[in-house]
C-alpha cells in the first residue's frame, strides 16, 4: 500500500513538472498569434467606430505604431499616391518625413504587381531614415477589383517581417478597404441627409425693413439621417411678421415629414389667425394623421416692428429670451404643451415689447443639452452668454451662441442645434465702421470700398514690397490703408486695384513717382479707371460648423466657377487638404476644435492663402494668425466673390525704383 501511494506520489510531481515547464517555455507561435488576433481585433474596433469617419485613415495608421511597425504610411491611388496617413515612432523624423514622402520602387512595384511585397528598403530610402537597411511590407488596399491604395509597413532596425507578417499586413490592408467603402457609404448618406435638412429651411431669409434676422442651424456630429429641426419667418396680415422655431421628436425620412407639414401648414394658415389657433389646427392635423406618430415641440411669434409689440405662443418648446438692449434678460413662457400626442391642447399667448436695440432669442434643445461628460451646457450658461451679447447685432448673437457651446462641448454634438435671432437695430443708428479709410480713392467699383486684406496679401497680389506700400501711402497720399485698434494696416479692393494699376506701369519701366502720377490721372479723370476684374480659379476649401452658411457659400462660389470643398471642422478639414490640392482656405474664426488661429498659422505656413470671416471684430486676431483677408458676417455674395477672385489672382512681381 504505500509503495503504491509513493508511485502515485512520483507520478503526480512528474505530471506537475511536465506542466510547469510547458507554461514556461517559451510558445513564439501561440503569442504571435495572439498578438496578430488582438491587432486585427482591436483594428476592427476602429472600425466599427464609423460613421464617425473624419480622420479614419489617419487613426487607422496611427494604431500600426509601434505594435507592429516603426513607420506606417497609408496612401491612396487615382492615378497618383496620396498620403492619407502616416506614423512614426519617432516625430521629429515624422514631421520630416511628411515632407519628403513619395512613392518608392517598392510601391511602385506593389501597385503594377497588385500584390503584396517584401523587401529591404535601399539605403537613401526616406522611409528607412534613422533605421539600417529594414525590412518593409507593401500591401494593396483592394476595392472593386481595383487597387484603392498602399498600405506600407517598416520594421524596426534588427526586426525581420515574415511570412505571418505579409499575411496579417494583407489582412490589415483588406479591413482598411472595407472601412473606406463604408465611409463612402457614410459619407454620402451624410450628403444626402444635409441636402434634405437644407430643403426644409428657407434659401435665405427674407428682408425686414427694421429687424435684423440671423438663422444657424448646425447638424448633430456625423449625422447620417436628416434631423426635425427647423425655423421660418415670412409675412403675416397688417404688415405683421411671423417667425416660427420647431423641434419634431427623432430623425430620418418621418422626422422630414412632420418638419415639412408643420413649416407648411404655418405658412399657410398662420397669417390669418391668432397664433394659438394656428397651432390647435395645427395640433390636429398631426394628432389625426396614421402616417405620423412623432411630437413637435414649437415657439411662434407675431412682430408688429411698427408698433414696437410682440405677441409670443409656446407649444412645449424651449422658452424664448428676450435681450434688451440694457437690463437682464427675460425668459418667455407661456403655457402650452407639445404638439401631436393629444388632441385637445390649449396654448396660452404673451404680449411684450420689442423696443429698439431689443432682440429676441429662440432655440432648440440642443442648445442647451449640449454635453460635456456628464454636464449639460444649459440655460444659465446661455443667459450670461445673452447678458455679454446685450446690444450685439443679431447676426453676433447668434454666432455667440454658438461659439459658447463649441467651447463648452466641442465638435461631439448629439442633437441638432437650431438658433434665430430677431433684433430691433437702434432707431438712432451709430455710426461704427469697423475700419474708417482716412481717405478712399473714387474708383469704379462702390462694393470694393470695404477694407479686408492685409499688407501681406496686397504686397504677394501686386508684387510690391510690403516697405515700399507703406512709405508710398505716407509719401504720396494716393493709397492709404485703414488701421485696426491694434494699428494694423488693411486696404480695401479699390486699393487693390489702384496698386496693380502702380505696380503694372512699373512693370513697363516707369519709376514710382510716374507711376503714381498714371495713378492720379486715373483718380482725377472723369472717366473711371478701368481695372480688370481677376480672374481666379481654383478649388476653395470652405470650413464653418454652421450648415446652413456652409451651404450659402458653397452655391455663391460654385455659381461664379470656383470647385468647392466644404468641412465643419477642422480634422475634416485636414482630410480634405491631405487628399487634394486646395487654391485658398475660407475659415470662420469661430471654429471649434482647439485653436483656429494655431490651426491658420499652419496652413500660411505651407504657402495656402487663408480668408477668415466672423461677426465679431476680431480683424486684428485674423491677421495675427496669418490670414490675408478678412470679412465681416453677413457675408455680401458679390464682395466674397471679389474678394476670393483678388486673393486667387497674384500680379507679376514690380520693380521699385530706389527710395
């Protein structure tokens, strides 16, 4: 018996011996495995994190370092390699080599083979620079039968690729094509949904002689589906004014129904009737309809601008405030519940006044339920933001509103955002032009007196140095630019045009002093000088996070012969900028997303023209930053137009004479 039991004994410390040093003993096939299933695996998470697509291939390439390279580089194919994405572990040597970066034989080859190669890079190689002679992995990134793009792969100095490397290389390269094709996919769903949400506001909003009217409307983050968000204003009875703000509950082609019927509906009956009955019939219409099961939230208002009286209903909707043009602000809210879930609801009315220098804020919840973590933006931070707007333009109120909720919760908007703005202007109107001309030459054109360019952008356009344009102003009196606060020179596009007049007789021989003399016989004829208007052409990157200006803008330059490309922020931006050749860059400075004139600066750096606009008077931080010009909200289509056309169209370098 108990030999039995120490042979049993014997047999289990064996047994355990065995087992302890199988576990530790080295298993290099078992973790590679692991190691390949857990980067495709955590590759496919990055994925699946679409339709948040802005900067996929960026994020894609950025997870292949160090795991399982020490430079990644994703580029795609039509016709010629763009880079789409690139990694180094090292990001001094990234920075240079986003600068050097071609395709290389190894590419070349992978293209015109449509497989993956692997091979040691030459010596000279930029990807092989601070690394000795390393191996390199060149996949296609397939779509469609078709070769969409390279993904490249450089191992670090001493690490060897093998087999098991060029197949989870090629694995990578298949994943990184599927998610491409769904960000098309996404993409255009994007379109789509902005074209339809476009659709159900007005093109424009219409003039009223003694009210100021600013509409934003800024899409939820990635919105794939159109949302209910909506807001009008158009004529009622008695020379009356309605404006209308609506929020239909959910998003997608029923969410565009309700918003198209309600918006509708009001236009038609609405300036008829007493507000609270429009919005019963209007209540059931939507309570009867079987096609239609969501609710409406909505705030309508009737402007007597005459008399200086406003009457205010609310169904369910977040109360107006009102801003007077002194003293706190005043929430509006008369009783009223949302619209669509019963059938008999009352709504009650309040009048107010609506005096000179007062505006009027209505708004949709996204406003106020923008997040930050946990925390909602809400409706005191949107009083004290009201409060320092007090006597703003309307069109600065609005942008301030904005911008308040960009800074407070960035890009990553879960709900539509709607804002409009109605404001009585002063009766006495003061007169503050955010630039005063010291003197205005008569030149032909009257819409090219505003000043918006800098002394950097009028010296490239005319080829006259930026000394020589600040001493001729002072020494001939022809050409003197407006200053800021901070005593920045700006010109106007008349002062342009008298420039290139100096700089192209100076180009045919004359000196200064003649061809200012040519200048002054032109200023004093009775016959306007005639200026050629430019000729510029190119694609113009636009980035505005409000959907509705991004749009406007888009159309205005695309009807004068611009291809335009649109972002609403500035990771979009980049991608836009790293897949195609950009002629000039129009930013509004209210862009959320870290710093815009960091980000201004960058693009000057590289040579891009940068044009900013805003409606605060931040001229002085636009040139800061490097822009060449700058516009004031609202944007005039014609005065764009000159203005992106001048920027766009550099006269050849003049000769000064000697001072």
């Amino acid at each position: 018996m108990a030999e039995a039991l120490n042979s049993l004994v014997r047999l289990v410390t064996r047994l355990a011996a065995f087992r302890t040093a199988r576990y530790r003993s080295p298993q290099p096939d078992l973790s590679d495995e692991l190691r390949r299933s857990r980067f495709l695996a955590g590759a496919s998470g990055l994925v699946s994190s679409l339709p948040d697509v802005a900067g996929l291939s960026a994020r894609l390439t950025r997870f292949c370092v160090p795991d399982v390279a020490a430079v990644a580089v994703m580029q795609q194919y039509d016709g010629k390699l763009a880079t789409v994405g690139l990694a180094h572990r090292d990001p001094a040597r990234q920075a240079r080599l986003e600068e050097l970066l071609a395709s290389g034989p190894v590419a070349e080859r992978a293209l015109a083979e449509g497989e993956t190669i692997c091979a040691r890079l030459e010596p000279g190689d930029v990807l092989a620079d601070g690394l000795t002679r390393p191996w390199c992995i060149v996949a296609p990134i397939r779509s469609g039968g078709a070769v969409r793009g390279l993904l490249t792969w450089v191992a670090d100095t001493g690490v060897t690729y093998g087999a098991a490397d060029v197949l989870l290389a090629t694995e990578f390269a298949h994943r990184v094509a599927l998610a491409w094709q769904w960000a098309e996919v996404f993409a255009e769903r994007g379109r789509i949904a902005a074209a339809l949400q476009q659709s159900l506001l007005p093109g424009r909003m219409p003039p009223v002689a003694g009210l100021e009217i600013a509409a934003r409307y800024v899409a939820a983050d990635a919105a794939l589906e159109v949302g209910g968000d909506f807001y009008d204003v158009f004529p009622a009875t008695g020379g009356q004014w309605l404006a209308v703000i609506g929020d239909v509950m959910g998003r997608g082609v029923e969410a565009a129904g309700v918003t198209g019927l309600a918006r509708h509906t009001l236009r038609a009956i609405g300036p008829g009737l007493e507000l609270p009955e429009s919005l019963q019939r209007l209540n059931g219409l939507l309570h009867e309809n079987p096609d239609h099961d969501r609710f409406l939230t909505i705030a309508m208002v009737r402007l007597d601008i005459a008399a200086g009286r406003m009457t205010i209903v609310r169904g369910g909707h977040c109360p107006p405030i009102l801003v007077p043009n002194s003293g706190p602000v005043q929430r509006i809210q008369p009783a009223g519940g949302l619209l669509g879930g019963f059938r008999n609801v009352r709504f009650a009315q309040v009048e107010t006044g609506f005096a000179a220098g007062d505006a009027l804020v209505l708004y949709t919840d996204g406003v106020i339920e923008a997040r930050r973590g946990g925390e909602f933006f809400g409706e005191e931070r949107l009083h004290r933001v009201l409060t320092a707007a007090a006597g703003s333009s309307a069109e600065e109120i609005a942008d301030r509103i904005l911008a308040a909720v960009a800074d407070f919760a960035g890009t990553n908007t879960e709900d539509d955002m709607a804002v409009l703005v109605l404001r009585r202007p002063p009766m006495v109107a003061v007169t503050r032009p955010v630039l005063q001309q010291r003197r205005q030459p008569p030149l032909a054109v009257a819409d090219r007196r505003v000043p918006v360019f800098s002394t950097v952008a009028v010296s490239r356009l005319t080829g006259i140095p930026a000394g020589d344009l600040t001493a001729w102003s002072e020494r001939y009196g022809l050409i003197v630019p407006s200053r800021t606060r901070a005593g920045a020179a700006v010109w106007s596009g008349q002062q342009l045009d008298a420039a290139r007049l100096v700089a192209g007789e100076m180009r045919r021989g004359h000196d200064e002093v003649a061809a200012h003399a040519t200048l002054t016989e032109h200023l004093t004829s009775s016959d306007p000088p005639a200026f050629t208007e430019p000729a510029g052409s190119g694609t113009i990157l636009v980035v505005d996070q409000d959907t509705y200006l991004l749009t406007v803008i888009d159309r205005n330059l695309r009807a004068a012969g611009f291809e335009v490309d649109t972002a609403r922020t500035a990771d979009q931006a980049r991608t836009v900028l790293a897949g195609k050749p950009v002629a000039c860059v129009l930013v509004d400075l209210l862009m959320p997303g870290g710093s815009v004139t960091d980000w201004c600066r960058d693009l000057v750096a590289t040579g891009l023209p940068v044009l900013t606009y805003s409606s605060l008077r931040a001229v002085d931080k636009a040139f800061a930053a490097g822009a060449e010009a700058f516009l004031i909200k609202p944007l005039n289509a014609a005065g764009l137009i000159s203005t992106v056309r001048d920027i766009l169209t550099p006269t050849p370098a003049a000769t000064p004479s000697p001072s």
